[in-house]
C-alpha cells in the first residue's frame, strides 16, 4: 500500500513547510536524503505540544508529540523526492527531547516515531536511532527529530 495512502488512513497529515531563505528541509545527496529538525507542529500550521516532558507534558502527550513530528518529517521528505514510496530504509532517528529534571525516558517517547516509521515502512523503517534529553530547545518544543533516509 503507498504510504501516503496509509497516512490518509490514519489521519495523519503534515505542518505545511515552513519557508526559510537559509536552509532547506531536506537534502538529497547521493542515495540518501537528510531531514532538517522538525517538530510536533499539525496540519492547521499549529504546535499542540510545548514544554518539558515530565512536568508540563506527560509520557503520553510526548509520544504523541513524536508521531506527528515523524509526519512532518515524511511531509519534507515527499518535498524533496515526491514519493514517500521511494524509500528504502529509514537509516537513522536523532530525537531531542524537552525533558523535566529526573525524567529518563525519553527514548518512550522517541517511540512515537519509531512505533509509526515502522508501522508505515514495516522493516524498512527500522533505523538506527538516538534519542537524548535537552535543557532548551528552541521555541519550548517538546521534541525536535533529524531523519536520515535512503531512497531509490
């Protein structure tokens, strides 16, 4: 099935890119293609998810959080290569997390983009992935993902 079927389906759809004059949302260089940072913002063009993990945002909400930002990371993605189907393997996840003092999962909620790239990819979307926890990301998001993919 194509996976922007598969997103209708779900419900899922991507933030409209945002416009920048110095960098760009993806990069194709040879066979892989290299996903700028993107966040949990929805289709309306809005973030739903600000604020640390584990004192403004539960596990939950940050895993919620996760999914959508893999949905915008696919949006950006298609930008680039205008086929979501052209993907061979999701090679890499770096997740960055807004985590509270003594909160340590932020791997569960990483989980959100993982637990969909697999579910819409099946084995080509499992990846190498980290996923740390951060003091300050920029704009109070509650994750931001880079992707790595190889493509056709």
């Amino acid at each position: 099935m194509r996976i922007e079927q598969r997103l209708e389906e779900l419900g899922l759809k991507a933030a409209p890119a945002r416009v920048n004059p110095n960098r760009v949302g993806a990069v194709k260089h040879g066979d892989l293609v290299y996903l700028s940072g993107k966040t949990p913002v929805y289709s309306d063009g809005k973030p739903r998810q600000k604020g640390k993990i584990g004192s403004d945002l539960t596990l939950e909400e940050g895993y919620e959080g996760a999914r959508q930002t893999a949905v915008n990371l696919l949006g950006a993605l298609k930008d680039c290569i205008g086929d979501l189907d052209q993907v061979t393997q999701v090679v890499k996840l770096l997740c960055m997390v807004n985590t509270a003092d003594g909160f340590y999962e932020a791997h569960k909620v990483a989980d959100g983009a993982s637990d969909l790239l697999v579910e819409l990819y099946g084995e080509k979307g499992m990846h190498a992935r980290s996923a740390v926890g951060i003091a300050c990301p920029g704009g109070n998001n509650m994750i931001e993902i880079e992707m790595i993919v190889a493509v056709e």
